[in-house]
C-alpha cells in the first residue's frame, strides 16, 4: 500500500509500506477514507523534532473497518469509524475519569503510519468510535476532524472552563484555535476574542462564533485584550501554539481566578514560578483525550449543529502529500486533506 513517510526535515515522501495486519486480538484494521497533515507533523517537518530515520506519518483517521482481532467487540467490519490519536482501553480508572490519553495502556500514535491507504489500530474498542450508518461524503471532512483538531480544540476549551456567559480568549489561529474557537461557541461563551494575523483565518473564526479579532501578539496581544475586558483579562482563554510566547501571552491575557486550557504541543515552554504564583491564574491542559468526546460530536455533525470540516481548505490526493505539507508550513493552507 502506499503511505507517507518523513526521511528529513523537509523531505516528504509517498512509498510502498507493508500492508498493516491484526498484530493483537485486540486490533482493527482499517481502510482510511480520509486522512490529514497536523499542524503538530510541522515540528519534525521544520526539523525542531529530531529525525533519526524514516518515520510513517499521520494521527488523524477516518474510514470502513476491514478486520478486527477475536478480543474485539464493540467494533465490527464495515463500520465507519473515527478514531482518536491515542489508543485507550477506556475500562481503567483513568480512563473513566476522562483521560484517556493517560489511560494505564495508552499507546501514543494509535494510528501510527495514519497517512496511507490502510492503518492498524490498537485497542480498537477502546479508541474507535462507529458512526450511526455509512456517512455522506460530505460529512467525512468534519468527521476527520473529529479525531484530534476538533476533539483537541473542544478539550481546550473545557479545560479552560469555558462556560455561559464568558469572554474567552484564543491564542493560535490554526486548526485547532480555530475549533476552539467554535467550541467556546458551543459551550455558550459570550464572547470570544480570536488572536490572529491572517485574513482567511480571521474570516473563519468570525464564521465559527468570534466576536472579536485582536492581531497583536505578545504584550501588546495581551494589552488589547486587557482593553477589550476592562482591564480584567478573559475569563478563559486556549492556548493553542505550544511556543513559550503563546503560553506568556495566554496567562497574561487571563484575569485572576481565569483559566488557561493550553493543548498546543509544548516545545521550549518554560512558565516563571513568579509570574505564575501572581497571577492566580489556573493552568490546565495536554494531549486533548479525544475518545472522551467523540460521541458527542460525532452526533453534533451529524446533527448539522457544527461544521468543523471548514478549517479543510486544501485537499488533495495522498500522492501530492509533500504538497501538503509544504502548503501549511508556508501558511498557505490551513489543514490539508488527503483522500487515499
């Protein structure tokens, strides 16, 4: 089969892999219907992520289940199904508290290699969602969605105890502050202020529920927000970055007592104790446990209620995927879709 595969920073290629098999009993195999680059593929793309040799790429899945191991019970083939990027049982203790990206037997990369025609995923009870009946082609993108970007914006925006009545603060205009944004929306924020410097995305985040658009960064970001609270800071605000001035700017931009939902992939973050221990500030955050709300967006989609397939504004074929990469990393595309 063919599948992507990052050799060095910058090369990108589309190869013949092994075709995945049941390797446990408690596998699936799937056959992928769509699949994406994730702004999170970018780090070793640039190189700020070690590549020590030639590393099968993509997390983010979507398709008909082809095979299942004999422990299997839940899923069957057939099925459409969206999967979170990390696998979890989802009996243990861990799990059922919500976090099953620190679930006892979690699998980091649960569709590892998740750019290609096929992907083998572990714990497939525990990780995959089927949806109510074979999904309209329409819909796929939003579902695709669903397995991190969405999940992952949906989770910031819980952890930063987004709720009725809010002002809500996004620091990130990719995929991910762009759903978090319509997640705030979701959960009934009052307002919320998109941070971005980019027109299109802009225009996105307006179209998924911002009330506000503030284009500085950094202390100047956080000043404007300041200004448009009455001094106090958001109530909530998504981190959605993962860089150190993010972070600065997200706890900065948070009034006292707020709470920061941080989900970008944390590189060189360092937060002050002072400036932390001073702000009375609530931190809260990390690998979004997707699999905990799949359900219920996978029936808001269905619903029509929300149309996260939207932040998608280039697709192309798994052949042009060097394409897609190069597109996001020069901003020129959102999230790239790739239809295997």
């Amino acid at each position: 089969m063919r599948g992507v595969v990052l050799h060095a920073p910058g090369d990108v290629r589309v190869e013949e892999r092994d075709q995945p098999v049941i390797v446990e009993p408690t596998d699936a195999v799937i056959r992928l219907s769509a699949t994406c680059v994730c702004g999170s593929d970018l780090w070793p793309y640039r190189g700020i992520e070690r590549v020590k040799k030639p590393v099968p790429m993509g997390h983010e899945y979507v398709g008909i289940v082809e095979q299942v191991g004999s422990e299997v019970r839940t899923i069957r083939p057939g099925q459409f199904v969206v999967g979170s990027f990390f696998a979890a049982d989802t009996p243990c203790e861990i799990c059922r508290s919500g976090y099953q990206t620190s679930c006892v037997q979690r699998q980091p990369g649960a569709a590892t290699g998740g750019q290609a025609e096929y992907t083998r995923v572990p714990l497939a009870d525990g990780t995959l969602v089927a949806t109510p009946d074979l999904p309209d082609d329409d819909l796929i993108p939003s579902l695709l969605a669903a397995s991190d970007v969405l999940g992952t914006g949906w989770f910031g925006a819980v952890a930063a105890e987004v709720g009725p009545g809010k002002t809500v603060a996004v620091v990130g205009d990719g995929a991910v502050g762009l759903l978090g944004v319509l997640a705030a929306r979701q959960l009934g924020a009052a307002r919320i202020i998109a941070m971005s410097r980019h027109e299109s995305r802009q225009k996105l985040a307006l179209e998924f529920g911002a009330t506000d658009i503030v284009t500085e960064r950094g202390d100047e970001g956080v000043a404007q927000v300041k200004e448009l609270t009455g001094g106090l800071g958001a109530h909530s605000v998504i981190e959605a970055v993962g860089t150190q001035e993010s972070m600065m700017q997200a706890i900065g931009s948070t009034r006292p007592g707020g709470h920061v939902g941080f989900v970008g992939v944390s590189h060189g973050v360092e937060v002050p104790g002072g400036k932390l221990f001073y702000s009375h500030v609530h931190l809260h955050g990390g690998p979004a446990p997707v699999r905990r709300f799949l359900p219920e967006l996978i029936e808001l989609i269905y619903a029509g209620t929300i149309n996260p397939g939207k932040v998608f504004d280039l697709t192309l074929p798994l052949d042009q995927a060097a394409e897609g990469y190069r597109a996001m990393d020069e901003r020129r595309a959102i999230k790239a879709l790739l239809r295997p």
